[in-house]
C-alpha cells in the first residue's frame, strides 16, 4: 500500500469488469487524488477496510454492488457501518428488492443508490457530494 495517499475509495462487485469500469471512471475524474481499492467479495471488502485504517488511509467512501455471493450489499454495508459509521455509503444495483434497499437505508446509513447500467455523470456527482459528506 503507498504512501502517497491519505484518502481511499473502494469498489466492491463480484464482477472484474464492473470494478475495472469504477476505477477507471473515478481516476479518470480525479485525477488519482484517492487510492481506489477494489475487492471482489464482502469478506475482501472487510480486509481492505480494516488495512486502509490500519495504515492511518481514511475510507471516504464505499460503492458496493448488492448482489454479490455469501452477503448481500445492504447486510454488508450495514455490517460496515457499525464499525465505520463515517463512511459514505453507495449501493449500485439492477437487481435489489425495495425490502433491501430500505434495509440499506435504515441500518447501514446509505447514502445513494445508484442502479445499473449507471451513468458516468451519476456515478461520479454521487461521489463529489459523498465526499463534502465525509468532510
């Protein structure tokens, strides 16, 4: 992990080229001024959360898919949020039920959802205003 950075997003999605697809979107907007941390399962998610505070990097925000093996977005985000109540929290989906999505809402603090196929211009104004959130 660099040093260079002090400020982390992390993608989450089951699906490399979705990840692939998030990261070159927001380093292409933000000029690499974040890390970008990209896992492919909830339990990756986990690790690269508590390695990024451990190393003193402040998770600024999370967009995670919902449908993903094992964990659902919204059990793992909620999961997140006990321990990391200050991040902020994207859920992209095409395929989340309202029930979930509520779940999202109330018990992990989501921020946005943002549903699939999404938009450049949505994905990155979503990620600009969870950013002044997380300041």
């Amino acid at each position: 992990m660099s040093d260079q950075y002090d400020r982390a997003i992390l993608c989450i999605d089951d699906e490399k080229i979705i990840l692939d697809s998030l990261k070159s979107q927001i380093n292409e907007e933000f000029n690499s001024s974040f890390k970008i941390e990209l896992a492919e399962s909830a339990e990756e998610g986990y690790e690269i959360i508590d390695e990024l505070f451990g190393n003193g990097i402040r998770l600024l925000i999370i967009v995670s898919d919902w449908l993903m093996p094992n964990i659902k977005g919204d059990e793992f985000l909620a999961n997140v949020h006990v321990k990391y109540p200050g991040i902020v929290k994207i859920m992209l989906t095409g395929q989340a039920d309202q029930t979930a999505m509520d779940n999202a809402f109330k018990k992990a603090g989501l921020y946005k959802i943002i549903h699939k196929p999404w938009s450049k211009d949505e994905l990155i104004d979503s990620i600009k205003e969870g950013i002044k959130l997380s300041n």
